[in-house]
C-alpha cells in the first residue's frame, strides 16, 4: 500500500480511502465486516463514513456497524484514520429546528456526540463538513471546531462539496485565529466530471489541502459493466446517461481494452495519479469489489494515455483564469 500526507498536516494515509456509504443499507453487517478486515490486511487504514449514513429513517447505522466492528478489538480503531462528517439531518436527534441541514456550534457539539457514541470511539481523526452553510459565520463555526480540537474529540477539520473561494475565506480565517483550518476538501471528481480542475484542485493544493475524490467512477458510469446495463447491476439505473454517452464510453472501453485494463481501475488510477489528490474514495458493495479495487495502484498511465483520455474526456482546457481569459 502507498501512503501520503493529508494536506499540510503531518497525517499519513493510504493512497485509497474506504467508503462505507453502503455498509447498511447495501451490504449487510458480515460483508461489510468482511470488507473492513480485508481493507486493513491490505494496509488501507483510511475510512470514511457520515452520520446520515444508512439514511432517513436509519440515519446512523453506518457508523453503529463500523463501531460494532471496531468493538471485537484486535487493534481495529488503533490502526485506522476515522473520518465522518456532519451537515445533514438526523433522524434520531430531537433538536427541532435545531436539527435541519445546516451547520452551528450547537449542531457540530451535539452531532458530533452522536458519532462517538455510534462509532464506540473517543475520538475522530478527520471531521468533515459535508456541505457549506452560508448563513453560519467562520467566527461560530472555527469557535466550535477549535473547542472539539482541544478536548481531543476530533483531530483535524476537513470540508466536502465547497468551492475554492469558500475554502479560501475558511483558510483565511482560521489564519487569523492561529488555527490550522482546513485539512482536507472532500469533492466530486472523475474522468467524467473534471470541472473541480477549474478552481478546487489548484485551490486546495496551493493552500496545503488534500483532496478526497468522492465518485471517482462517477456513480458506476465508468464502470466495467456500464455498457452491458446488467439487470440488478448498479448501471441498470443511469441507462439514460449511458445511452446518452455510449460513444465516449464505448472509446474507454476500447482504450481499455488495448491496456488490458479494466475501465473502473483505470479511471481510478487516472484519478488517484492526479497531484492534488491524496486519495478517491472506493465505495465497495462486497469483497470482490474492494479486492477489484485495490488494483488501481498498480497501473500507471503513461503520457500517450493520458492524452488520450483528454480526448475521449475532455477537461475545462485547465486552472482558472488561464482557462478562459485570452
């Protein structure tokens, strides 16, 4: 397994990241059980999860599976690095209004409560915003993240789905507060969506942030069975994105193929060879599919590929403002 720094921080891990946003309401407990002992035997010790996983009704069951794993010992949640996130509503957290999507001092405090209490844990290695919140104000939400830092309830703060000039004013103030900010920025980003390129990528390597690709197969597009819409295979259910981007994905595919590759390891080693990227996130639904996955760090795509994949894939012509200003 490769290693790498997450962001400026002195924090190490694996070069592929685990989600767990199956485990529940996908994969049953004993598979994901599975899934996370093979993870760490592979020297994956990177997972993430969010407290509205399991979702609705069963908001939370993510996070109280990877806890009754961590509980059988053995040294499980020494040798991981946990992140979760918080934005979303919990279905079990009687807050009133206090609970909508959103963010504040009070949510961050009582929200964060519950992930411990679910994940069996002390503490949590990288807490994430899932989502920005405009109303709320750095000075609350620095305030609040600094007090969970200092009771050692959390080590670091990451953000998910921001933009660069929102990760440029959180880094800003947190400057001015003498604290460390933001660590990590969690973003959609594959060979099918390559707009963070823009102003995401470039931002978040320039101010010391690592990036966490969610979607790096973009929601099984640039799977291996995309274009054969299997009955009961994830791709059975984007048909209409497949059908609209069948000549593109037919030249991956074809591409592919001359590498012996499959499509979904190199979409991920294109993904992962990228500089700003720490590591994508895999969202395994059983073994064979981490197994599978693992693969990605193997192969490496020489210039010639590359070029194509720009091609087949093509890109916002590069960093702002150089992309569109003359």
């Amino acid at each position: 397994m490769q290693y790498s720094y997450m962001g400026k921080s002195g924090l190490k891990v694996s070069r592929i990241c685990l989600g767990t946003m199956n485990f529940g309401p996908i994969t049953d407990e004993k598979e994901a059980f599975r899934i996370m002992d093979a993870a760490l035997d592979a020297g994956v010790n990177f997972f993430d999860t969010a407290n509205i996983y399991g979702w609705r009704e069963n908001s939370g069951l993510t996070e109280e599976i990877i806890g009754r794993w961590f509980s059988q010992g053995g040294g499980r949640r020494e040798k991981v690095v946990l992140a979760t996130k918080v934005y979303g509503s919990m279905h079990d957290e009687n807050d009133g209004p206090n609970n909508e999507a959103g963010l504040s001092a009070y949510k961050i405090r009582r929200h964060l409560e519950g992930s411990l209490r679910r994940l069996q844990t002390d503490h949590i290695e990288l807490y994430q915003m899932h989502h920005v919140d405009p109303v709320v104000t750095w000075d609350e939400l620095w305030h609040a993240f600094e007090n969970a830092v200092h009771q050692g309830k959390i080590g670091y703060v990451g953000s998910s789905n921001f933009a660069a000039w929102q990760i440029a004013i959180a880094q800003s103030e947190a400057k001015n507060r003498h604290f460390l900010g933001l660590v990590s920025e969690q973003h959609k980003y594959s060979l099918n969506c390559r707009l963070p390129e823009l102003e995401v990528l470039p931002a978040a390597k320039e101010l010391g942030l690592g990036v966490i690709p969610w979607s790096p197969l973009d929601g099984g597009l640039l799977g291996r069975n995309a274009l054969q819409k299997l009955e009961g295979t994830r791709s059975g259910g984007i048909s209409e994105r497949i059908e609209r981007q069948q000549s593109q994905l037919e030249q991956f595919a074809a591409l592919c193929r001359e590498l012996g590759e499959p499509q979904d390891t190199v979409a991920l080693a294109w993904v992962a060879a990228n500089p700003a990227v720490t590591a994508p996130i895999i969202g395994p639904r059983t073994l064979e599919q981490f197994e599978t996955s693992l693969k990605c760090l193997e192969v490496t795509l020489d210039e010639e590929v590359l070029k194509r994949l720009d091609e087949i894939f093509p890109g916002p012509g590069g960093h702002a403002p150089n992309a569109y200003a003359w």
